[in-house]
C-alpha cells in the first residue's frame, strides 16, 4: 500500500507539535519560580513606570495645551491614583524624594542649617487645578509637571539599587494602613481634590496583588485578603470625603486589618523587625495601648529609662532644689491633678515680678515627639530641663550647682548609683537631666474614651462624640496638623519628626491685633517660622485651658471659634507664611458642639 502524502504529512506535524509542547514543558519547569521578593520588585518597577508614563505622556502634554479643566483633572488623579499603588514602597524606601513627589505646598525647613526648600510634586500641582485653573499660571503649572517627572525618574533609579527582604515587604504594607488611617483619611495629602476614599481604596487593593506573591493557602490569608477587598469596596462605596464615617471604617475594617496582617505574617514564618522606634514595628493596631515607644526618642541607648531612673527623676521632679532659690519645683507649674499644667494664662516668674512669656504646656505625651517647648527649640526632654533650670525667669538655676547639693545628700547619692551604676555613684549635671527625663517619659496616657472606643468598647463614645471625630479628622480639617491618635503634630506613619505652623493666634480675644512672640523665628531667623509654633496635643485638653501658646482662649468653643473664622488671616492679620487654611470652616453650631465634645473625649 502506497504511503498517503497527506496522511504523512498530518502524522509529521502531530510529532512536531508535541516535540514543540514537551519542549515548552521542560522549558517551564525549568525556568527558576521568583521568590516573592523577586516578584514584587518587578511588579513595583512596572508601577513606577506606569505613573512615569502617565505623568510624561498625559499630564505633560495636557498641561502644555489643553483647555479643558475636566482633562487636566482627570490626567493629574490618574497620576495621583497610580502613585498610591507604590506609595508604600516609595515612603518607606525613598522618604527625601517622596516629600518632593507627594509632600506638603510647604517650604520645607531645616532650621539647624537655615535653609528652606520649596515645595514641589502633586500637591502644588493640585493647586493649580484647584479649586479653579488659571490659563495665567500655565507656565508654572508645566514647570511643576515636569520637576515631578524628573522625580519619578529618580524612583525608578533608586528602586533598581534597592534590596529588601520578606519582612520589609510586611512592614511597609502595615505601615500603608496606619499612613491611611492617620493621614489619607484626614486629607492630609488630598485637600483640595478631596479624593482621599477612592485613593485609598487603590492602596489597599494594591496591598492585595503584593499578599497573593506569598503563600495563599497559608493560615490567615483568606481572612486577610477579604478583609482587603471589604475595605476597598467601603471605601469605593462612600467616597465623600465631608460624610465618610471615619469611627466605623477605623474599628470595622482598619484595625482588623492591620491585625491580621501580622497574623499572615507571623504565619509565614516572617517576625517583625526587633528595632527601637517610636511606633513599635509589632504593634497591633495604631491605637493599641502599647503601640508607642517613648524610649525611642532618647538619644542614646544609655539614655533610655529604667526603673531607678524612673523613681530618682519623679523625685527631683518634685524637688524645689532646682531652683536658684529652692523655692519652685516642676511639679510647680506641672500639676499632676491639672494634665501636668498649671491652669493659668501665664505663669509668674521666679521672683513673682511679672509673667513667664508663654503658657505651661502638658507634660503628657510630651514624650512621644521629636522637639519640646512651643518654638521646638530643644531636641530633647534632657534638652528641655536643662532649658527650664537655666531660664532667669522660669528657675535661675545651674545644674552644676544642683549637682553639687545632691552630691552631699546621702539618699540621692544611693539613688545616682542605682540609676546609673556605670557612673559609681558620681552626680553630673546629664544624669540629673536623664532621670527627669525618663519620669517625664512615664508621663504617657493612651487610657481615654476615645481610646476603649478605638479598642472595640462601642459604647464608650457618644453618638455626638463620634460625630466630632468625623468632623475632626474631615471637615473641620483638625487631623491634618493635630495626628491621630497622637493628636500632636509628629507626623505618622514614623512619627520621628515633629510640625510647627502659623495659625495667627491673636493677643487677646477682641482678636484685633496678633500676639506679638515670635515663636520659631526667634531661634532661626527664617521669615517663613515668624509666629510659627509647635503642634501640641490634644490629650486631656479639656483640663488643659487655658489655650493656645499665650493662653489667650479660656474654653475649647473659642478655639474652635477661631479656627471656623480661617485663623489669624480670617481676621484680618494678613499673614504671608500661615500655613493654616485661611477659608472659613462654616461649621454648624452643632458641629462645633460635636467637635468640642469629641475633644474632651480625649
């Protein structure tokens, strides 16, 4: 039987196809599995390039030409959205380079070198094309585009020369949640767009594409990425930013997500990392009593407490013989029964020959920020109490001459060489500072209402407190300078440095003139720090009045009064520098009952 040419043919090409498939089968088994690490470097760098892409192919040319408004918006949140898919890797690894990417329109400041930096990135774009574009500012609004897109560059640079491990991976996606939850809900970097729901929302649904690299059949993960996919989809679902329920997104969807997160990853086999910082890296939640770690801002390890320490500073606390006169003590001024204040607009001078020149701030959390006194000229609490002794005013003392009482006084003696053996028993001026310090950083109160309610107590807050906290961290713009749930102004998620603004706090309450201290400029000289003081807490600020750096407001409703009205430039003060939103707040009466209820839940 004669061979058919055809039927040959077909049977050569069935062997070639399945020469060709085993061939592609060992070739795939072949092929080396990613690790995890090695997928979500490339999956960041493919974001990296998308946002680049978009920043130079769409917005550029848009901000270049075109006339439409609804384009160019659209253009800069596409931008915005495709940052906030690499947000976690870009804060965490690129921190210098992402202020210039996403920061605040602020000069930044180093005051210890006396240099300012403009602002650039996203949100100085944003006010070019909020609330209304100006054709007239074109070309500053390309300028803008293109500085950003040389940034973008950079990412892409750095990210190449980066290495990480498993853990970092889990910590930077954490740390996503707490930056959500404390700043992208507050509007921190979305404030005129107010887009911060939906931005939110792709964040965590980015966080989902990283967790599906590891091991999805491992215990925790499902739980996990549900709890991922519900609280995108809240978010999606109430993308008003006035409106949205903060309480109920924190405690239904955040906190138990930033729970099983370490769940997952302890699951994995993957341990947080063991390094001092402020937020601990394995705290549960942001609002976990144990979250912060007041030892992180000592500077040294030496300088941490222990409980020596702790009982030799609570008792030169109390100690008038850091005064000149030994007549004042700490605890003078400090009230434990008042939050550590003293209840007065200002205090007397030592000599009861006039006022000291500004109001007694809390001493509680005072520990939990990176700079102390209202002009944050003092790094340190051992900065702080060396400031305080030496003040004419305040004590006229000298921690020498302090140091040379306490060394003849047998008790302290005993108590120096328990709390720094190393120094056998010797007295210097740093161990005294130290020992006030360390009480001072026992001085850390996370036991509110406010707090059980963040912890699952439901019933601890009001149905008007909680409206307050919305209010708070929403319309009322409160949360974008006071921090959740510090209420302070160290900025999350690493909370290692800490704010001061111009707000334009008026000399007296007919509000027709502006105080006349300085703050922040008298130290640095810097034009943009005149009237710039720290961001102070607000815990326990309903027994901390009266308010403000002068104690010029005896109740909160003022306060809030003050900041409804657009602060010292709401009144008229003409402030060049305020970094306060100037526009009217328009809160209702009952919002402002609310907002000074929640206040006083803290």
């Amino acid at each position: 039987m004669q061979n058919n040419p055809i039927r040959l043919l077909l049977t050569l090409l069935g062997v070639t196809a399945v020469l060709v498939i085993l061939l592609g089968m060992i070739a795939h088994f072949n092929r080396p599995v990613l690790s995890p690490v090695e997928q979500t470097k490339q999956q960041v760098s493919r974001d990296l390039q998308q946002l680049a892409d978009l920043t130079k192919r769409q917005l550029l040319p848009l901000a270049e030409h075109s006339q439409s408004v609804d384009s160019l918006r659209r253009a800069f949140l596409a931008c915005r959205s495709a940052y906030k898919r690499v947000e976690p890797f870009t804060e965490y690894f690129f921190p210098a380079t992402s202020r210039l990417v996403n920061g605040p329109p602020l000069p930044e400041v180093e005051a210890e070198e006396n240099k300012l930096f403009e602002p650039e990135g996203l949100q100085v774009i944003e006010e070019h094309l909020y609330p209304a574009f100006d054709p007239a500012g074109r070309a500053d609004l390309v300028r803008e585009v293109k500085k950003l897109s040389s940034e973008l560059a950079r990412y892409q640079t750095l990210w190449e020369a980066t290495d990480f491990t498993d853990a970092h991976i889990f910590d930077l996606l954490r740390l996503e949640v707490f930056r959500i939850v404390s700043l992208g809900m507050a509007g921190f970097d979305t404030p005129m767009c107010q887009t911060a729901m939906p931005e939110a929302a792709v964040a965590l649904t980015s966080m989902r594409t990283y967790l599906s690299l590891f091991e999805t059949d491992s215990p925790g993960y499902a739980a996990l990425d549900r709890q991922l996919q519900q609280a995108a989809d809240y978010l999606n679902q109430h993308p008003d930013f006035d409106s949205f329920d903060r309480a109920h997104f924190i405690t239904t969807y955040a906190n138990p997500l930033s729970k099983q997160l370490l769940t997952y990853q302890r699951a994995l086999g993957i341990e947080p990392f063991k390094d001092r910082r402020p937020l601990r890296p394995d705290a549960e939640t942001l609002f976990a009593a144990n979250a912060f770690d007041p030892d992180a801002y000592a500077a040294t390890v030496d300088a941490r407490m222990n409980p020596a320490k702790i009982e030799l500073g609570r008792r030169l606390f109390a100690d008038p013989v850091l005064s000149a006169n030994n007549q004042r003590a700490c605890v003078s001024c400090h009230q434990p029964d008042k939050a550590f204040t003293d209840g007065l607009t200002k205090n007397k001078t030592l000599t009861g020959q006039g006022l000291i020149g500004r109001n007694t701030p809390t001493l509680l959390n005072a520990a939990l920020q990176a700079g102390q006194f209202y002009d944050l000229r003092a790094s340190s609490l051992e900065n702080q109490s060396f400031d305080v002794v030496h003040n004419v005013t305040e004590m006229n003392g000298s921690l020498e001459q302090v140091a040379k009482k306490l060394r003849v006084d047998p008790s302290y003696v005993a108590q120096f060489r328990k709390a720094f053996p190393e120094k056998n028993g010797a007295i210097e001026p740093f161990q005294i500072q130290n020992a006030l310090a360390s009480y001072e950083r026992t001085l850390v109160s996370f036991d509110s209402r406010f707090d059980r309610y963040m912890r699952g107590q439901k019933t601890a807050l009001s149905a008007e407190e909680i409206h307050g906290l919305n209010l708070f961290m929403g319309k009322a713009k409160c949360g974008i300078c006071h921090f959740m749930p510090l209420f302070n102004g160290t900025v999350p998620p690493g909370y290692t440095d800490s704010e001061s603004e111009v707000i334009g706090v008026p000399a007296t309450t007919a509000e027709t003139e502006i105080d006349p201290d300085l703050g922040r400029y008298a130290h640095t000289k810097l034009d943009v720090l005149k009237y710039s003081f720290k961001t102070p807490t607000l815990r326990h600020v309903a027994k901390t009045a009266p308010y403000m750096h002068n104690g010029v407001y005896r109740t909160l409703d003022e306060v809030v009064e003050f900041y409804n009205k657009g602060g010292g430039n709401g009144l008229g003060f003409n402030l060049a520098y305020q970094t306060l939103p100037e526009d009217k707040l328009n809160l209702t009466a009952t919002e402002k009952k609310a907002l000074v209820a929640f206040m006083k839940a803290l």
